[in-house]
C-alpha cells in the first residue's frame, strides 16, 4: 500500500462474477472510504494481465466452464501468485474458492489443477446441491461475529494441514465434508462458499481484509447501521421456524 492510497482488484468480473459477488468491491471500496483511504480500483478482465501492485484481491463464483477457463489463465498468467507471494491480501468465493486450491473438477468431468494459495482439494458431490441460508462461527483467533451468507454448490472441499475453516456451522453444509467446517483460510489467503454478497452481510470480513492491507490491528468507527440491519434481517430469516 502506498501512503493512503488503497489499491483493490476484481479479478476476472466476465467470467467469476455470481449472485450478486461483484457487491464484495463495493463493500471493501465504501469501508475503505469511510475511513478516509483513497482507493484505486481495477476491474482486470480474463483476457488482461493481473497486476502485481494491488493491496487486496477479490475473485467472485461461477459457473462450471468459466471456472475452468479462469483457473487456465491465472496459472498461465501467474500475477495472482505472484501478488500473494508478496503479501497481498486474496479473498474468493464459491468457485474463486475451489480455484485458489490445488484442485478442482471441472466442467469436462477432470481433474483441474488450481492455484495452490490454499491447502485445500475440492470435489464434486455426488448427492443434492449444498442450497440455503448458512450460519456459522468465525474461527476464534480471527475474532470476527457470527458468519451469515448462502451458499449454492456441489463441490465438496477438503481442507489440508496448513489450512484453518473460516467458520464452523450452525445451519447449512459450508464445505460439504460433514464435518462442519466453511470456508478456509492461510495467513492472508480466504476463501469461502458465501455469497450474499458475503462482505455486505459481513462487513468485519471486509474490516479483517484492510486491516490486513493495512497493516494495523484497529479501524476507525463506521457507520454500520446499513449492514447490522442487513445482518439482523437475514440472521432472523434463516433462525425461523419452518
């Protein structure tokens, strides 16, 4: 980061860009700008290089054939990894999610070579979509509330030994493995099966994702009115009885 200049990437908008994911920038952007920071956004499209510069890189869901050709150009580019390497901070969704792993199966039924930026494998389940309002608990060293979001996905992940779960369950099937984990993380490196989008229904993700840009353990206050309502509202919605 330079002085107070915030730089933030949406990697690949026309091919990783479901359910709403595209509202995680704008999120990160407003947080950003509530706290005085000036923020360079770039938007880098699939057949563009990823730049090496920025602070925090965002990558939203897809589709199953979108997925596998962003996995192909990322490896073949190489700029997210070389922007992780040197500590950027990187947060994916749904199959942003599965592609920053060492693998995935892709649209053709194989094997799809990821990223390798997280310890984890992913799958394809064999049973029904993984649909519906998801609760959870924030790992505790990450000091974050309880996680809301919805998930809709097929794909199982399992998470290695260097890999934490972002969240353990309450309600929904997060990473799908049965053993209540969601998500998974390493150091600055995050993914999640969330949308929602998951940072407007979790701003103190974002929060984490500056602060970790940043370099610094505490942000000034923000108005949260917006987001503690949003998060009310749909907290209540999945708690109701059938």
């Amino acid at each position: 980061m330079s002085d107070n200049s915030l730089r933030v990437v949406w990697v690949y908008p026309d091919l990783l860009s479901t359910y709403g994911d595209q509202g995680n920038v704008l999120v990160v952007e407003r947080r950003a700008r509530q706290r005085g920071l000036q923020v360079e956004r770039y938007d880098v499209r699939s057949d563009q290089p990823v730049p090496t510069s920025g602070d925090i890189y965002l990558i939203g869901g897809g589709e199953d054939r979108p997925q596998r050709l962003a996995a192909e150009r990322l490896r073949r580019d190489g700029g997210l990894n070389r922007a992780a390497g040197n500590g950027a901070i990187v947060f994916s969704v749904c199959a942003g999610y599965q592609i920053l792993g060492h693998e995935f199966i892709n649209d053709l039924g194989e094997r799809e070579p990821g990223l390798g930026l997280l310890d984890v494998v992913s799958t394809r389940g064999e049973g029904a979509r993984c649909v519906g309002d998801v609760l959870g608990d924030i790992d505790g060293p990450l000091g974050l509330p309880q996680l809301t979001g919805f998930e809709n996905h097929q794909g199982i992940t399992h998470l290695g030994p260097s890999a934490r779960p972002l969240a353990r369950v309450r309600l929904g099937q997060g990473n799908g493995t049965g053993d209540g984990t969601e998500g998974a993380y390493n150091d600055a490196v995050f993914g999640t099966y969330m949308h929602g989008p998951v940072l407007a229904r979790n701003p103190q993700i974002a929060d984490l994702l500056l602060k970790l840009a940043l370099d610094v353990n505490a942000l000034p206050p923000a108005d949260d009115r917006w987001y503690e309502a949003l998060r009310d509202e749909r907290i209540a919605a999945a708690t109701q009885p059938a």
